[in-house]
C-alpha cells in the first residue's frame, strides 16, 4: 500500500497535546491516521512526568553500582502501589512502593538465584490477586530451550508453585476474570544458526513454539493447571490455518506477545512469520490465523547518513509486529517493530473478524520523532524509531493507546475513542529503550520501564512514572513546524543560542557535528512550546553544504553570523562568518600557540558586541583548559576583528573529584557591560551536580601581555533545579544561553542527537534579565 502525504495547517500544527507537525497518512484500504482532535470535555487533559527512578538504586547492598541492571517488563499490585519489574542482566525482580508517586521507593529484589540457578532470566511478570506470576528463561541453548513459571507470595516473596512451561518464554498476559493466564513459549530463533537451505539467522530452527495457558481456577495455586496449545502439528508440521495465513515459516513460529480480551479470547504475535493467531481460552481451539501484511511507507528517512531526510520510501516491508493489545473485543493495535526482515516503523489497528488492517500510522510515528527532537539518526537505515510496546487502558471514561519507540526514546499516546480512528494527544519522553508499558487506571498513572543501561556513559534504566491531570505537561518545551511542503523540520543536538537583532521574539540555534550538514535553526519563544520554524543550510566559500562542528552561534547586527567551530584536535578550531545566505565568508584560525594547547574540548560558545564607531569585538569562550595553562583556568578569547588581533583572559573553574568527571564552559554571551557563561559538569541524571552560569566583567581592551589576567566570576543563577523540575532525567549538556530582543533568558540542552542521551531537549525560560543577571 502506498502512503500519500498531507500537509498540516500551522494552527493545527502547534496546538497542545496534538500531532505537532506532523504529516497525516493516506492508506488504501484504511483510515487516514489523525493528528488532531478535542479531548472530552471536562476531563483530565494529559499525562505529565511525576517521578524518574533510577533501577540501580535499588540494587542489592554491596553491589557494584556500575554493574547492569534494567527494568523491562513491569507489573502492578491489586492495591496499585507496588510496583514489580523484570531485570534480566540482573537475573531477578525488582519492587518498588509508588504509594506517593512522584517519589518512588525501592523494595529491593528477589534473585532468581534463590528460586532456580544463578543464569535463569525473568521475562516477564504479571500479578494474580496477591500472587506475581514470573516467567522465567531456564534453556540452557537455543536448541533446549525450557522455563517455567514461578509463583510469588507478594507479601512474603516466598514462591508457593512453579510449573514447568516445556519451552522457553516470552510475554504473559491475564484475562480480565483472573481465569487465565496465557504465556508465549517463542523458543526463539538463533541469529548465528544456517537452517538446511537457508542463510544465517533464518527459519526454520525446531522446535517450534506454542502457547501455555495457565487455567487459575480458585484462589490457591495448588489449583492451578498448565495446558499447552500447539501452533505446529506432532511432528513439526505446518497447521494448515497457519499455512492459509501465508505465514514466512509455519513450522517455526515464533510466538511473541500475548494479550486476552474480556471474551478470554488470546491474541498471539508470530512476529518473524509476520502474523498474528488468535485462540479461544476456554478450548484451547486456534480460531484464526491471519497475516500481518506489508507497508510501503513515503516521507520516511531511510539512510543513516546524518542528515534527517523525510522523503525516503520503505516499499512492501513486512510489519512483523512485537506486542499486541486488544482495544476492545474486536479491533486489535499491534507494535510493528520488525524483525529480521521488516518493520513499517509504525503501528497499525487491525479488525480481529476478519484480519484486514483497519488504520495504520502510515509515516506519522516516525515524523512524530523528528518533531519533537526524537529522530534517531543512527537507525534510519535499518528500522527507524522501531515501535515495540504497546497498551490500551481506559481512564475517566476515555480509552487511550499508548505507543513506545525503542530507538527514539518516546511513548505516544492516542485517544482510541474510536478504534478505527485513533488520534494522537501527546508524546511522552522515556530513558533509552522504553520496553515495558504500564498503565495503571486506579491511579491515573502509567509507568513506562526501559531496558538500556550503559554505566560508562551514565545511561541508566529506569522506571518512569506519569499522571494524567488538567495542567499543561511540562514536556514538550520545543518542537518543530512544517516546512512548505508539509513535511516537519527535523531537529537536534541544539548546542548553542543567539538573539537575532530586531526580531525580539526570535533566536537562532545550531548544530553540531552529530549530524553531517551544518543548520542554523529559526525558533519562535512567543509560542508555549517554543517552535523551530525554519532552518537554514550552512555553505562552504563554494556555496556547497558543509558539516562544522559548530558549538557557538551569534546572529550579527551587521547581517549574518558568527559560528565558533570546535575541532578534533587544536589547528581545527575556528572562527567561521557567515553572510545571510549561509554561506562561508571568512575563516579566522586560534593563535599557533593556543591551538597546539587545545586537547578534543576547544571552542564551545561565541558572541560579539559593536561599538557606536562600528567596532566589532568578537568573544569566545573555551571549554577546558589548555596543556599550558594552569589547572582549573580556562580562556575567554578577544578577537579584534578590525584589527585581526586575538587577545586572552582566564576563567577560574570549580573543581571536582567525581571519577570520570570534568567541568567546563558551555557558552558564552553579552549582558550589558558583562559577559555570561555556562559551567558545568560532565554529569547526568541523579549524579548532575553543576549547572551554573556565571558573569565577569567584559575587558573594554585587548589584554596585556604576560600570565592570563583571571577575571572575577559571579554566580547569575544555578539551573539545576530548573533541569531538575521536568522529573526525568536530569540532561548533561546544558549549552545555549541567550538573551532575547523581548528581555527573556533563555537556556537549552543539546540532545546529542540520542548518541549515549535519552534525547529529550529542555528549552528553559529563566526569567528576565532583571531577574537573572540585576539589570535589563
């Protein structure tokens, strides 16, 4: 199917809680996805970040706090203030209080060493009355694979039962009457094997998969019994509703993700078959099977080649959907994440009555990350935001969809009042990985836990909590419009800000070297959130685009701008002016001596001032210190631009003696008679300690010769505790700082384009100069 593309009005593109920028998608055969829409009246209005809990905090006593450890999969008590969840690097489950929501608790862990062997892996969890029923991975190989299911007394973390499963596990679901339990047995595939015939990674490899259902009559488990469905026949042959269906491999079949509607009827993914088989529980009979097609999707970015270019085509791509959720008795969303050979790189409702796609995102999941700063350009080759998780709950009488994107770091939401015409409310930003989605009605919340963590860079899992209230969420506080052709202006790595000169509700940003090309972005601070409404192609002297890395922008008075390009090493780092047009007009090199000091921190911020007499007076400042210098002192460069002459003064830095870490500058710009830098560490989420920015005097003259004359700093504001509000994780890179034409400072971070960063931008409204830095 193709998608065709439609523009969207500015009016719709930036009202809040809709499809910010957002192309809709055309499908035939389907309803067009929607990107705005009324919430019911009266009622609460959107979700809004609580609480971000880091998991390693809740590790075991003595535990070497750097070892990994996750959250995947997540589970809620009867009462809804106990929350469990899957850590399979950790080999156990964690609990954590939610009684007060926007300060969660640590309960400790429960190793699945204490209940099996010290290499099983959970992988999933669900709860049953005051039970929580953990599946657990045993399989010694891919070719013996087993598990079972383990019985938990949540009060006393005893287990009570355990069932063998005969295969190895995936996802668990249970039915609304607590009747049953259902449990995807995948016995995945190995990536590495070669089946006879076949190539690396393909299928079949025996044995195939089935489902257990758990049948939990009464309330003690002694009662329990496991009944396996079979999806293959008794000598591994292919079920002809499977083989009707046109499944890739019937005789593997992979089953992934569970889910039970109220008529206790299971929906089952075969995701490397590309299809879905639903199963009547009471029986155990397979009722149908369908296939779940392929996509062609248009306005896509399909090359990782660092540049975000929406106008890519995937063509006839299998959607290979991960998890599946009922929305009501009939329709069914589906996650198409994709597996080894697809991945449509949206979500898709489907009409269980007849296995037809009934609406399918089209291109719009994937422009949603590029409109909210999400777009993730080391996966635009292979499977873009890759949707994984998906879950329906209702809430005050409204049904809402919530979808997660494991490479971009987001989970959407949907009104699904309509099954067959979803519209989309809000994104809400996660730690990296977003696997389990949560919602918990009773409390208005939903929890979303996220499987990466990466000490070494200080990305850590963690378990995220929202609640849906009637304020305005305080994410997102940018995005980005359309361009002419309706297509968003895809947007990251926000390392530095400028006023622009008579437009006194405009600034200016740019990016750096995560992305290929060089772009100075136009942002209008009048809207809430800020918008990005137009972006301007850096040029070389050729007039050819051209990557800097550019960490410092400054819109002249005089037409055009300043870029501070900070290299790979010394010689690299520059002054670069640009005319209006973006193209390339002067070149101005550091002194010998100060280049050969420079290690991989160098230019990190610029700005300027022009006399009456026209006198321009270029300022730069740089991050860490030079070889030659003092240690702690940093350099805030003069450049003379009439007279071609650099001069230098010194910047004492604070000091810490956290391993790993350093401090540096992060920009630098004018405030009256005083220069105003950014200091900060090199610390994120619970460990960010400095946030700061700082003023000195502005030097009217060039300096003298001899030792760098230190200039004093004063404190303007610690902006920590602003970073610290959003309630997630608390953003390295603060590194924009600006005041505007209307008297307001603004602040913001740069995402790293999600490079070892959950990718969430802050764009951060300080307050007026007055009130920031004394004066006007």
């Amino acid at each position: 199917m193709t998608v065709r593309r439609k523009a969207l009005t500015l009016k719709r593109a930036f009202t809040l809680l809709t499809a910010a920028g957002v192309a809709a998608a055309g499908l035939t055969g389907a309803t067009a996805a929607s990107a705005s829409g009324n919430h019911h009246p009266g009622k609460p209005l959107a979700f809004d970040r609580v609480a971000t809990y880091p998991v390693f905090q809740n590790r075991p006593t003595g535990e070497d706090p750097t070892s990994p450890t996750v959250a995947e999969i997540s589970a809620i008590s009867e009462d809804g203030r106990t929350l469990i969840y899957t850590d399979a690097l950790g080999r156990r489950i964690g609990f954590l209080d939610i009684s007060r929501a926007e300060k969660p608790r640590g309960l400790g862990t429960l190793s699945l060493s204490q209940l099996g062997d010290a290499e099983d892996e959970p992988t999933s969890v669900a709860v049953v009355g005051k039970y929580v029923l953990v599946v657990v991975n045993t399989s010694r190989s891919f070719t013996e694979p087993s598990g079972r299911l383990d019985v938990i007394e949540l009060a006393t973390r005893k287990r009570v039962r355990s069932f063998d499963l005969g295969g190895q596990p995936d996802s668990i679901a249970i039915s609304k009457n607590h009747r049953y339990a259902a449990i995807a047995i995948e016995n995945e595939r190995d990536e590495e094997a070669t089946p006879p015939g076949g190539e690396e990674g393909d299928l079949p490899q025996a044995p195939g998969g089935f489902v257990q259902i758990v049948d939990l009559a009464g309330t003690n488990p002694a009662g329990w019994r496991v009944r396996p469905v079979p999806l293959t026949g008794p000598n591994g042959q292919a079920l002809p509703a499977l083989v009707k269906a046109g499944l890739t491999e019937p005789t593997d079949p992979e089953p992934e993700y569970v889910t039970i509607n109220s008529r206790n009827e299971l929906a089952v993914t075969l995701q490397e078959n590309n299809g879905i088989a639903l199963i009547d529980l009471p029986t155990g009979r397979i009722t149908r099977v369908f296939s779940a097609g392929t996509a062609t999707i248009s306005g896509v970015d399909t090359a990782d080649d660092g540049t975000i270019d929406l106008t890519g085509t995937i063509t006839d791509v299998p959607r290979e959907p991960d998890a599946v959720a009922w929305i009501d008795d009939h329709y069914l969303a589906t996650a198409n994440e994709g597996d080894w050979k697809g991945g449509s790189r949206g979500w898709t409702v489907f009409d269980s009555r007849t296995g037809k796609v009934a609406w399918d995102a089209g291109n719009t999941f994937e422009r949603l990350a590029a409109t909210y700063g999400l777009h993730n350009e080391d996966r635009a080759g292979k499977k873009g935001t890759e949707p994984e998780g998906v879950a329906v709950a209702e809430y005050d009488g409204v049904r809402y969809g919530f979808v997660g994107s494991e490479r971009s770091n987001f989970v959407a939401v949907y009104d699904l009042s309509n099954p067959t015409r979803p519209v989309f409310k809000q994104m809400l930003p996660s730690t990296n990985g977003p696997e389990g989605l949560l919602p918990i009605p009773s409390r208005g919340l939903i929890a979303i836990s996220s499987e990466e963590d990466d000490a070494s860079v200080n990305v850590r899992a963690s378990v995220s909590l929202y609640q849906l209230g009637k304020g305005t969420p305080a994410f997102p506080s940018i995005v980005s419009a359309s361009d002419k052709h309706g297509t968003p202006i895809g947007w990251g790595a926000l390392g530095a800000l400028s006023a622009v000169p008579g437009k006194p509700n405009e600034l200016v940003s740019v990016t750096d070297s995560a992305y290929s090309q060089t772009r100075i972005l136009d942002i209008d601070v009048k809207r809430s959130p800020a918008v990005i409404t137009g972006a301007l192609s850096v040029k070389d002297a050729a007039g050819k685009p051209v990557g800097y890395d550019a960490e410092g922008v400054f819109a002249r008075p005089q037409g055009g701008y300043w870029l501070a390009v900070e290299g790979a090493s010394g010689p690299e780092n520059a002054l670069v002016r640009l005319d209006a047009a973006g193209v390339t007009r002067q070149v101005v090199a550091l002194p010998t001596d100060v280049a050969a000091g420079l290690g991989k921190q160098g230019l990190e911020g610029v700005t300027a001032t022009t006399d009456r007499r026209g006198r321009e007076v270029v300022w730069v400042a740089v991050q860490r210190e030079l070889s030659t210098d003092p240690a702690g002192t940093v350099r805030l460069g003069r450049y003379d631009v009439a007279a071609g002459t650099w001069s230098w003064f010194g910047y004492k830095l604070n000091s810490t003696d956290v391993a790993g870490d350093w401090i540096g500058l992060s920009e630098i710009t004018v405030v009256g008679d005083r220069l105003a830098v950014i200091e900060r560490d090199k610390l994120n989420g619970p460990a960010a300690t400095l946030k700061r920015v700082y003023t000195v005097p502005m030097p009217d003259s060039a300096a003298a010769p001899g030792p760098l004359r230190v200039l004093p700093k004063t404190l303007a504001v610690d902006v920590l505790p602003a970073l610290r509000a959003t309630n997630g994780w608390t953003q390295e890179k603060l590194e924009g700082l600006t005041v505007a034409g209307n008297g307001e400072v603004y602040a913001v971070t740069d995402n790293d384009a999600l490079n070892d960063a959950t990718g969430e931008t802050v764009f951060l409204r300080l307050g007026s100069s007055r009130k920031v830095f004394g004066r006007d």
